[in-house]
C-alpha cells in the first residue's frame, strides 16, 4: 500500500498526502483540511477539504519524494492562505 499521512496543523490548517504510482513514476497528492481528518480514512472522499493539490513532480523517483512534493505544495497554499487574510 502506497504511503499516506496526515501532518499539521500549519496555520490551522492539515495536509492529508498520499503517493501513487502513474506512468512509470510516483505523484503525490494532497488534500488540505481545517480539521484533522481520521487517518486510514480515504481521503478522497472526506467532507470539507479547502483544497485538493498535486505534488510538483509527475515522476518522483520514490513514494517518499511524492508525498513530501505534495505537502510542501499545500503548505505553499496553506501559506498564500493566511497571507491573503492578512
């Protein structure tokens, strides 16, 4: 089972990634909550995300690499976030 992990929070904020393997490669992906979602939980179903993100590499060279591109991506967007409240 590819890696999942919920980390946080950043500004109120939790990342939910995962990694999955796609054309030869691995992408990580990413879901940003204002809660903390239950882990084991399929994220691509639970309510109330702010937003969905997709790692900046379409071919990690690992599992690790994929979900860590997708974290820092929504803790880029988590950052945008509370800047534009300010």
């Amino acid at each position: 089972m590819p890696i999942r992990r919920i980390t946080g929070p950043y500004a109120g904020h939790y990342v939910a990634a995962r990694a999955e393997y796609r054309h030869g490669g691995w992408q990580g992906f990413a879901k940003v909550f204002d809660y903390r979602p239950v882990a084991g939980a399929d994220f691509d179903t639970a309510p109330g995300a702010v937003a969905d993100v997709v790692g900046s590499w379409v071919e990690a060279p690992s599992e690790l690499d994929a979900v860590q591109s997708a974290e820092r991506v929504a803790r880029n967007f988590i950052a945008q976030l509370t800047e534009d409240d300010a």
